[in-house]
C-alpha cells in the first residue's frame, strides 16, 4: 500500500472523528504534531532547496529562470511546487474555515503551552489572520514582506507582554493542525497532478520551519538590540566614568559622565589617551594599568589624581579590565575626591584627638606638682603677711631687716604665683586647641580665640613678621572654640609659609576684627607672596597646594572652611600676586538654645564651722600642702589612694564632714570610690567634691556630665577650695570654679 493510499485511509478516519466530537478530535491532534516533527528533518533539506525559489521570486523570478537555464528541477523540488500551489488553493477556497478552526486550536492550547489561553479573542484571531496571509502572500509570490512585518510585531508583543518566545512558535504550529483538519472535513485526498495530504503537510512543515527561522532570527537580533540599549542606559547613567581604550590605551568610548565630571567634551577625547588624564605625577600609575590589561592580567586599581577642565583636581580610583573576546579594554573611573578628603579630615581629627589626650596627660601631670606649688606659695605668702602684722607694732632697728625680709619674700611668692598661673594658661591652651571635637557648644570670645591661635603658632610667625592687632568691640559667640582656633592657626601658619625671604619687620600679618549688625567680622591679611587668580579659585579645594614639595595633604583651608560653615559662617580670599593676600571670615554663631546652662559666677571666701575634712589624692605633696592649709581650721585627715580612704571611713565609722578627692587616681579612682561609698556610706556621697587635673577618658567626662557634685581643676586656688568646703560643710551641692 503506498503513501497516498495510507493518508486516504487516515483522512476518512480522522474526519469521522472530528464528526463524532470535537474533544475526540483535538486527541488526534498530537498525533498530528507528532507527525509533523517526524517530517522536519526532511522538511527543512526541502526547505533549504526551496530558498533559491523564494529569493528568486522576492526578486521578480530572476533566480527561478537561472536555476532553470542551467538544470531541469529535481522530482523532489517539482512535488514541493505542486503541493504548495495546492496549499495556496486550499488557502483560498477554505480560508475562514481555516482561520476559525486555528483560532479554536489556539485557544484551546493549555497555558503551559503557549500561555496564549489568557489573551482576548480579539488578539488571538488578528494574529491568525496575520499569520494566513503572510504564508498565503508567501505561497503566491515568495515575498515575505508581511512575515516581516508579522513577526516584527510578534516580537514586540513579546517584550510588550513578557509571554514566552515559545508561545508564537506553538500557536503558528497550530496551522497544521488546521490545514489537516479542513482536508479532513474536504474529503480531499488527493490531486490530479499527483500530490497527495501528507505532501500538503510537507508544505506546511517548510512554511512553519520558514517563520521559526524568521523569527528566531528576529527575536535575536531584537534580544540584542535591547540588550544593547540596556548596556547603553546603564553606561549612560552611570555616576562613574565608563571609558573604553583600545591596545594602545586611546580613549574608543565614553559616558557622559565624563563630561559632567571634567568638562571636556566627549567627542575631543576620543582618539586621545587615556593617561592625559592623569596629574603628571600619576601617568606612570595609570599607564601601568593600561598594560596590565592590554596583557590580561587580573585588574587591578589605583587612585589617580586628574585636572578637570575647570582646573580643579579630581582624586579618582582607576579599574582597567581587558573585555572578552575584544582587543580593547574597559576602564571604570569613580570620583572619590571628598570620601578621600573626608578620610584626610577624620585622620586630621584622629590625630588632633590623640594630641588632645597626650596634652590632657600631661597636663595632669603638670597640674599636680602646680597645684601643690601654689599651694605652698599661697601659703608661704600668708605667712609672711602674718610676720608683718606682727612685726610692724614693735618695728624698729634689726625689725626693719626682718620686715624688708618679709616683703622679699612675698614679692618672689607673688612673682612666683604669676609664674605658675602663666603655666596653667598654657596648659589650658593647649586642652582647648586639641578638644577639636567638643561636645558642646559655649559662648566664645572671639578675640581670645584670635590670640589662642598666635600663641600657638607664635615661635614660628613671630620669627618671620610682625604682627598688627586691630579689635574693636566684639560680643560673644556662640560656637566651638577649639575648632575656632584650628582656623586660624592654619591662616597664620599658611601666612607664615607664604612670607619671601626679606627682613622680618618688612613682613607684616594683621589682624582686624570688628561686629557689624549681628555679624562677626575677622581680617586676616599679610604682605607675602599673594596668588594668581587660578590658585586663588582653587584654594578652597581639598588635597590642592601650591607647594609641591609639602608633605601635607591640601586639606587645611578646606577644613577650615567647613568649620567656619558648620558655625553659620562663610571664608572668602581675595589676593594678588606680590601684595598679598585677604582672607576674610564673617560670624553668626550657633543658636545660644544649644547652650549649655551658664554656671553662676564664685562667690567669695566665706567663714564655715569647723569639720573633719578628708584629702584623697595620689600626690603625698599636694596632701601635705592641704593639710597644712586648713588643720588650723579644721580636723585634716589625708588619704593617698582610694582603698586607704576606704578603710579609715570604716574606722571612723564614716564620721567625715567633707571629702575633696582626686578624679583620676591609679588603682582605685575617685569614681570607682564614690561608687563605693554609695553602698557603704550613703550619706557621705552628696559630700564629695572632686579635683582633676583634666577629665581626658571618655568613663571620666561621662561621670563629670552625670554626677552634680562640685569639681575643682587642677592647680588649685585655696581660695577655690575654701568654697567648696564651706558649701560641703554648709550641705550645699554646688559646682566648683
């Protein structure tokens, strides 16, 4: 039996089944498919021999009349021919049947299938139709304008939708199943010229495997040109600079980023290289990256300094990476100016904080031998007023000697008092212009904070210039001193590194300070060596200098601008070359709520009761010096570490008046003690003052900020201590001076 008898044999049976349901029908309907795969592999050799004919009939037939000129047809290409004139008929005659049964098809596809089973009616069957006349346009003429134009639509429909790309494959697979059902309902097996159903089919299976090419191509070159478009919008809208080099380093590509971030124009750079970026001194680093990638080495980074069109100084980090498959390169650039300026800034203030705990050290260290030297003079002093109170009744002959003795001896105590007052200045300088992050604001006198600043940097200006002072009436300010006063250290000491060399009284640096309607007005000018109109639009800009044998980061005036600024301010220059150079600072201040509560001013000295008073502190001199001051007045008892105050409070049954204690002390501090007397002698706590020498550890200025009870700063004035005695022995809770 042979082929076509077969396929008459299948129609009638499949017609009788379609006659007898439809769901009986759609079962034979995988058979179909099944059918249908079984002849691709034949289909697509014939469909590959089809491909000069539809070319030659895209070009008016001109191929068709060659390939005859030069061999007859094969038997196979003469079948194809006959089964697709067929195709076209039945096409034709039977289109709307055609149509409706691949709508049905179509629609009663599973959604695991073609996902096709949620579209509207309406989409479903203009796709059909579309699908209809481009193969029948195809049948007719070989053109495949509409396939083109169809599939171009499908394939938007898809990135519209987001459906699967297999789903338009499925529904156009659906075509078959028609065409097999209308020769089915037909009753047509066969044709005069021999062709017979399965050879219809054939023709189909060549159609179909034409639009799968068609389309897969499409959706390739659409996934690629969107994949292209994202690349594009993801290279475009990049906050970094995206470039592209070739083997040579030469700029191919770049975002507009590039342009934001140097000013330069795109399409001047391209074609230049990449290292003209670079500062001079970085071109080797860069240039060794571009190597690296050229010969595919890992990528690696580096940090870049690069001038902007502007001529400001961009500090970028560099990633060159060679690109797969490609004799080029891709090199990531990131602006990292201010996260390195910030870096600088914080290690600035790093370094300004550990200087202010060396300072607060030693300053404990030194306000301890003060304290008890201030002590001893005071007392020293006392005593010799006392010798003259009675000396001077009965003055006369030798008296005389001794009286001018005395008055010798209180003048050196007097000198040497001035001596160590002078010493706790510098100290007291020294804490505030290293407390670079106070906590709080306070209120401010700006002409203290002026000549903070040119005793700190006095040895080195005032060897160089001198120095003009002019101040008018300034109220206080709110504000932050100790930052305060980094602002005009670094103004005096750039002043002073800019001087030329000439006389030291031909140099001059002055300084005006005035308020004007709510405003804080500081001058700060000199004769020095004065900037261009470029260096002085840079000079605000971190990591800028001019002195490029300077080991210092650039950073000094922009910090100092940013402290200026956080304290409601502005920092202007104006300067010229050879004259000199103004830098102007106007003031508002913080808000005085941000206050802390003022501390009400000391009273005097006054009389109290006698009391036992006991001493705490680690210094054996200092203690001495207390006891020897006030055991006329009171019952002194002394202590020289936390433990031993401890164990005499146990004897005494904690029987103590009033106790004056050392912060910080070794083994046991004055913290840990009033921690201590809290659980043993209550009562006892509300009558501790303490005595420090400098609150330097985050625990201590914690418990300073937290417990009310009087603190005194090292050195002492007995004057100061008398207050706070008299107010723990009154049951007062003051603070100290």
């Amino acid at each position: 039996m042979g082929a076509d008898e077969e396929a008459k044999r299948e129609l009638p049976e499949a017609r009788s089944a379609r006659d007898g349901g439809e769901g009986e029908r759609r079962s034979q309907i995988p058979e179909s498919r099944g059918e249908r795969r079984s002849q691709i592999p034949e289909s697509r050799g014939e469909r590959r021999s089809q491909l000069p004919e539809s070319r030659g009939a895209r070009d008016g037939g001109e191929g068709e009349r060659r390939s005859q000129v030069h061999a007859p047809p094969s038997h196979a290409e003469t079948s194809m021919a006959l089964a697709r004139r067929r195709l076209l008929e039945l096409c034709k005659r039977h289109k709307d049947e055609l149509i409706d049964d691949w709508i049905e098809n179509v629609l009663a596809l599973p959604p695991e299938r073609g996902r096709y089973t949620d579209r509207p009616v309406g989409e479903v069957t203009e796709n059909v139709r579309s699908w209809l006349a481009a193969f029948t346009r195809i049948l007719e003429d070989g053109s495949e304008t509409l396939l083109d134009e169809f599939i171009t639509h499908l394939v938007e429909q898809r990135y519209a939708t987001g459906y699967s790309i297999s789903g338009p494959l499925i529904a156009a697979s659906e075509f078959r199943t028609a065409v097999a059902g209308v020769l089915d309902t037909t009753h047509d097996d066969g044709d005069a010229d021999g062709t017979s159903s399965i050879d219809v089919l054939r023709a189909v299976d060549a159609l179909l495997l034409q639009f799968e090419h068609r389309f897969a191509e499409a959706y390739a070159q659409r996934s690629l040109f969107a994949s292209e478009e994202r690349y594009r919008e993801i290279v475009e809208l990049s906050s970094d600079v995206l470039a592209t080099i070739d083997q040579e380093g030469m700029l191919t590509r770049l975002n507009v980023r590039f342009e934001v971030l140097f000013g330069h124009s795109r399409q001047a750079w391209i074609g230049r290289p990449i290292t003209a970026l670079a500062v001079a001194a970085d071109v080797p680093a860069l240039r060794a990256l571009v190597m690296s990638a050229s010969r595919s080495e890992a990528p690696r980074e580096a940090t870049i300094r690069c001038a902007t069109r502007a001529g400001l100084t961009k500090v970028m980090t560099v990633r060159i990476t060679r690109l797969y498959g490609e004799d080029a390169s891709l090199a990531l650039m990131r602006d990292v100016t201010e996260e390195v300026a910030r870096r600088a800034q914080i290690l600035h203030s790093e370094k300004l904080a550990s200087i202010g705990q060396v300072a607060a050290s030693v300053a404990h260290e030194l306000n301890n031998p003060m304290a008890w030297v201030m002590a001893n003079l005071e007392q020293i002093r006392s005593g010799a007023h006392k010798l003259v109170s009675a000396a001077r009744p009965v003055a006369s002959g030798s008296y005389e000697d001794l009286l001018r003795a005395i008055d010798l001896i209180d003048r050196s105590c007097h000198e040497a008092l001035a001596g160590v007052e002078r010493m706790r200045d510098i100290v007291t300088d020294l804490n505030l212009f290293s407390s670079s992050s106070e906590r709080k604001p306070e209120r401010v006198d700006l002409v203290d904070v002026i000549e903070l600043a040119l005793r700190m940097t006095g040895p080195q200006l005032s060897q160089l210039c001198r120095i003009e002072r002019h101040y008018g009436e300034m109220p206080p300010l709110v504000g932050y001193p100790g930052k305060l006063s980094q602002v005009f250290v670094n103004l005096f000491i750039n002043a002073a590194q800019a001087m030329p060399n000439r006389p030291r009284d031909e140099n001059m640096v002055r300084v005006t300070a005035r308020f004007d309607d709510g405003v804080h007005h500081v001058e700060v000018e000199d004769n020095a060596r004065g900037m261009t109109p470029e260096v002085v639009e840079r000079i605000f800009d971190p990591f800028f200098t001019t002195k490029e044998e300077s080991a210092r980061p650039g950073i000094g005036l922009w910090v100092s601008r940013n402290i200026v600024e956080e304290q409601h301010g502005t920092m202007t220059v104006s300067s010229k070359p050879g004259i000199g150079t103004i830098f102007t600072i106007r003031l508002t201040g913080l808000n005085p709520a941000d206050l802390p509560a003022l501390r009400p001013p000391p009273e005097p000295p006054r009389s109290s009761s006698r009391g036992t008073i006991l001493f705490v502190d680690d210094e054996p001199m200092l203690l001495n010096a207390f006891a020897r001051a006030f055991e006329e007045r009171h019952e002194v008892l002394v202590a020289k570490s936390g433990h031993e105050a401890l164990d005499l409070l146990r004897d005494r049954g904690g029987r103590i008046d009033a106790i004056v204690c050392d912060l910080l002390m070794p083994q046991m501090s004055g913290m840990a003690l009033y921690d201590e007397i809290g659980e043993r002698f209550p009562q006892l706590q509300p009558k501790m003052a303490f005595m420090s020498g400098g609150a330097f550890t985050p625990t201590a200025r914690e418990f300073v900020e937290r417990v009310d009870n009087p603190k005194i700063a090292k050195p002492i004035s007995l004057d100061d201590l008398e207050r706070v005695i008299a107010d723990l022995l009154s049951g007062g809770q003051k603070r100290g001076p």
